[in-house]
C-alpha cells in the first residue's frame, strides 16, 4: 500500500471515516517514508537541503516559499530567492569561522531575516539556536553561557540585550545592520554580504545524527536545558507536515509561532518547507486586526496556533471577524495546551471549521498524538498516536495502564524526531527514561478504549501560560535577585484566556514595607531581565512559604493548594 494516499486530498469537515486510522496504522513505515528525501537515493543529507534547494533543483524555484506580512508591508521570496540568500548568508558564516556543529544563536524577531538566517546556519551544518524575541539580558546570557556559544545572529534593537561582558565565550555577533549602526563589538552583516561573492551551493553535507537545532525549555527544576535535534528529525516532521497539517503544494500556510519556541522552527518553517508549501510570516505582536488581515491578505488556507490565541481571537468578538473574507481558510490546528470544547465550537460555529489539537513537547521534536484530518475529533482530548508512535499511560511503576486509568503519558522510544542529547546534560536525558524504552513525558493523562489521549495536567511544577512552558525555578532565581525578596515560590494559577498565569508567592526581607508599588516594581524587574511573559501577573506577600522539614524546599504543591482552596471559595 502506498503510505502517501491513505488520506483524504482535503480536509473534510463533515465525513468521518475511522477506518483511515487502522488503516494508516497497518500500513505504516518510517522507512517508506524516508524514501521521500533526496538523501535516501544520494546519501548526502542536510535539511536546508530539502527544505529549499532540492525544491529549486525540481523546477519549483519560482514559487512562493515565504510571504511576509508587517502592516503595509509585504514581501514575497520565491524558493530561487530564499536558496540565493541562504547560499550567501551561509558563505559569509562559514568564511568568518562557523564550522559544522557550532552553534549559532539566531536572535531575531518574526521576520524574513529571521527564517534566512535559521536555513543559512543549518545549511553549513550549524546548530540554529533560536531564541525568543521577548528575551531579556538573564534568559539570553543563561542560555548562551550554558553552551558556551561562540556566535550569535542579531538585529540592533534586540542585540542591545545581550550582555556582552558577561559573555566571553561570544567571539562573533553579527547584527543585520549597516557598519555606523553597529556597536564596536558588533559585526555588521550587510557590509560583510556586500563584501562577500556567494558559493552557489554553500552545503555542507552532515550525517542524519548531526546537530540540527537547539531549543532551551524549562523543567521544574534548574536553570533551562539546551535540548538538541538532529537532521533525521526530518523524517518525521515531514511526514506529520503532510498528513497532519494536510499540506498540499498549492497550500498557503501559517503557524503562528516565533522559531524561540520549538513549535515555531519544526511547524512553522521546517515541516511546510519540506512539503514545499507557501509560508506565511506576519511580523509583530498579536492583535486580532493583523491576524485577520494576514489570513485574509496572504489567502491562508492552513492555520496553526495555540488555545490562548484562538480564545484571544474569541474574546475579541464577532464584528471584527466579519470585517474580514476568511474563506479560504480550510484547515485549522492547536498545539501547546490543552484545547478545551469552547475553543472547539468557537472555530465550529465563526469558522465553519474543526481545530485539530495536537501534542508534542521540545524533547519529542514533532507531533507525536494528533488528530487527523479526517477523524473523529473528541472534544477534551488531544487525538491518537501517529502512525508509528507507540504511546502508553504508565502507573507508579512503569505498569502500563488500562484504559481509562489516569497515569504517566510516555512514548515508547526511539521515534525519528527524538531528541538527540541535552546539551552537555547526561543525567538530564536518563531522567526521561526511567522505565528502559518508555519515555516519560511528564504529563499525566488518560485513554480511552479507542486510544484516544486526555491530557490531564503536568506531573511537576511546570507552569504552562499562553502554551508557553515556564519553569518556576528560573522565576524564583530572578525575584530572589530583586532587594526587596527574601523567599519566592512561583506556580501557575488557572486563568481563562492564558490557560494559567505566572503567580509568586513571596517574603520580603526585614525593612521593606508591602504596597502595590513595591510589588509593580518586583514585577518589572522579572520582566525587564528575564521575559516578559515569565514575568509574575500576580504577586502575594506571605510571612513565610511552606518548605520541607528536612531540606528546607519550597512545596509548590502547598502553593496550589492554598490556591485552589481560594478558587473553590470564590
Ligand atoms: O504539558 C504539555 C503541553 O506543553 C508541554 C510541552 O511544552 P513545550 O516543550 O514548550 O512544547 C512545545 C511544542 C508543543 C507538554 O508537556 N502541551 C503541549 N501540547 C499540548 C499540551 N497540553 C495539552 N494539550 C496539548 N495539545
């Protein structure tokens, strides 16, 4: 059976049809799918290589690979354009000393430069680190430092915000700017653009174990982890590109997502590029005019974002939908946090479209449980395991669980996507994998007789706002930073747009006084040199934080408790 026809050509909202599920499980090998890439008949593998060259090398080097939208304006690169700019970029990193698996920290806003620069550096069989824009000096010089990263991709705005002294490792930062606008230790990129002659083919060929890209994400405990991807995650991310976001080569699609976030470098530029779809890039912060404006402008017809947007867009009302001709819209998809029945009959009844939510987290490196285009969706749950992952709820003891019995989400591995290493972090990988093969995702969760999955909350203190994961200990290390703070504890308080907010608890130290302008201020100071949307939404002063007797550790789950008990009130 030929795994590229199981499903249906095009998202149907109405027709069900079950037996494509069984079917595609039946019938299923990640081998087949390799055969897709150019690697599996050359050996030579990169996937900026069939992200965008190879597409070029099939006749395709007019079509539109990216549409950028900020306001007014619009700029359109076509695949021939984005292979010559990466082919440049790319030449200019490698003759100023990156080598195949350096890292290159890329530390840009949602913007063409942005994604030119990701293709660029893993063209040279470098490790893109992007790094979320809302980033201020404490995330950047954590992430960097941890690494020791020796090069970073900035623009003059955002670059501001690296603390160059405390970062001796950094020896290039090369900043998209003319030489005047640079700071002394700043390279300028367009001077060295003008000064450098192009390699045509500026590919380096890596092996499908090499380093592809790193994303730092929190845990509960400790500062960030640098978790790293490796080129063979292609696999997989194509072929969830193609049949779970449905992308056909005419689509025009969009994932909302910044490359800081995984979700943003996996679904919004490598899986479409790899399907040779049309991007969509809209430049700037949410607002529900632009987004609108953006679908309706470009002629999306495949959308990708998270619950907290979709309830944003909700929130915003009906008279602004209207204003705008959203019918080319066909497909839509969720990820990052639990998508609940509202979100659902939301898009149901404005869009005349099922969302459909899907899981995966950092480490799995692309959807693993999803739903199908044309499967049932229940409401409440996130779908079924791709074809090809095996995915288990297990007990206190790595006993699988029955249906219905609410336990550990793990995933039976390897699968294509996984992770390759934390970075420099072995102990931080054996901790995914106390039960041999099965990996602990650290979410809890129940299946139905049909193997359906219902996430049901995190197994640790991780804090998930706006489908953003927060860990609570780097929240707690910067408040203990501010003067005023003795003692934090910060965990996630359910809220009805963001999922759940950032909430400190705190002491203040002898001598300092609690007042709303004191609390503005500990506030600002998480914001301003951490993220903001690590920053706490609500700060309460306590006389003490309850701990452990033997360790003296903040309970957390004392934390919730006292938080819960409140809501329950209320
Ligand atoms: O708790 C789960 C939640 O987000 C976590 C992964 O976060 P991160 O690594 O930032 O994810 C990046 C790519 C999604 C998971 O452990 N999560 C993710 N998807 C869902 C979800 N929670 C509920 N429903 C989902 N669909």
């Amino acid at each position: 059976m030929s795994i590229t026809k199981l499903l249906p050509n095009k998202a149907d909202k109405t027709v069900y049809n079950l037996s494509n599920y069984e079917e595609s499980l039946a019938g299923f090998s990640w081998k087949e799918v390799e055969k897709q890439f150019t690697w599996h008949t050359t050996g030579k593998v990169n996937v900026a290589h069939e992200c965008i060259d190879r597409h070029v090398e099939d006749g395709y080097g007019e079509k539109t690979a990216l549409h950028y939208l900020d306001g007014e304006q619009e700029i359109k690169l076509s695949f021939a354009e984005v292979k010559k700019q990466t082919d440049h970029l790319a030449t200019v990193l490698k003759n100023n000393g990156v080598q195949k698996g350096d890292i290159v920290f890329i530390f840009l806003p949602k913007n063409p430069a942005c994604y030119i620069a990701m293709i660029a550096a893993v063209k040279i069989g470098a490790i893109a680190g992007p790094l979320f824009e809302a980033f201020m000096e404490e995330a950047v010089k954590d992430r960097i430092s941890d690494c020791q990263g020796r090069f970073i991709i900035t623009d003059t705005e955002l670059g501001k915000r690296i603390p160059k002294k405390d970062l001796p490792s950094l020896e290039k930062i090369f900043v998209t700017a003319e030489p005047e606008q640079c700071d002394a230790d700043e390279i300028s990129l367009n001077e060295l653009l003008r000064n450098t002659a192009p390699e045509e083919n500026a590919t380096e060929w890596v092996d499908l174990e090499d380093g592809l890209n790193i994303h730092y994400t929190s845990g509960s405990t400790g500062k960030p982890k640098g978790i790293i991807h490796a080129h063979r995650a292609m696999i997989q991310q194509y072929q969830t590109g193609k049949w779970v976001l449905d992308l056909k080569e005419e689509d025009v699609y969009w994932c909302t997502a910044h490359p800081g976030w995984v979700t943003g470098t996996v679904y919004a530029i490598f899986a479409p590029w790899l399907n040779r779809a049309t991007i969509v890039l809209n430049g700037g912060r949410f607002a529900a005019d632009s987004w609108y404006s953006a679908v309706e402008k470009a002629g999306v017809t495949v959308w990708y974002s998270a619950p907290t947007a979709f309830r944003m867009l909700k929130a915003e009302g009906d008279e602004i939908l209207r204003r705008y001709d959203l019918s080319t819209l066909r497909h839509l998809l969720s990820v990052g946090e639990p998508l609940n029945p509202e979100v659902i009959h939301w898009g149901n009844e404005k869009l005349g479209l099922r969302i459909h939510d899907t899981w995966w987290m950092t480490e799995t490196g692309a959807q693993l449980i999803v739903n199908l285009p044309s499967e049932v969706i229940k409401p409440g749950s996130m779908g079924r395991p791709f074809p090809g992952i095996e995915v288990a709820v297990l007990g206190e003891e790595g006993e699988i669980q029955p249906a219905g019995e609410i336990g550990h989400l793990a995933i039976k591995a390897p699968w294509p996507a996984i992770m390759k290493e934390v970075w420099k972090n072995k102990e931080k990988y054996a901790s995914y994998f106390q039960f041999g093969e099965w990996y602990l995702s650290g979410d809890l969760a129940y299946q139905d007789e049909e193997g359906y999955v219902f996430f049901q909350g995190r197994s640790d203190d991780m804090i998930n706002s706006s489908g953003e994961r927060i860990g609570p200990f780097e929240v707690e290390s910067k408040l203990i930073g501010h003067e005023a703070v003795a003692e934090a504890g910060v965990i996630g308080k359910p809220d009805a747009v963001r999922g759940e907010i950032v909430k400190a608890f705190i002491v203040l130290k002898k001598g300092y006084e609690n007042s709303p302008e004191l609390l503005e201020d500990i506030r600002k100071f998480v914001r301003y040199e951490l993220a903001a949307h690590a920053a706490p939404r609500e700060i309460e002063v306590l006389e003490e934080l309850p701990k452990t007797k033997i360790s003296g550790k903040i309970l957390r789950r004392e934390l919730k408790v006292l938080e819960q008990e409140r809501l329950l009130k209320a």
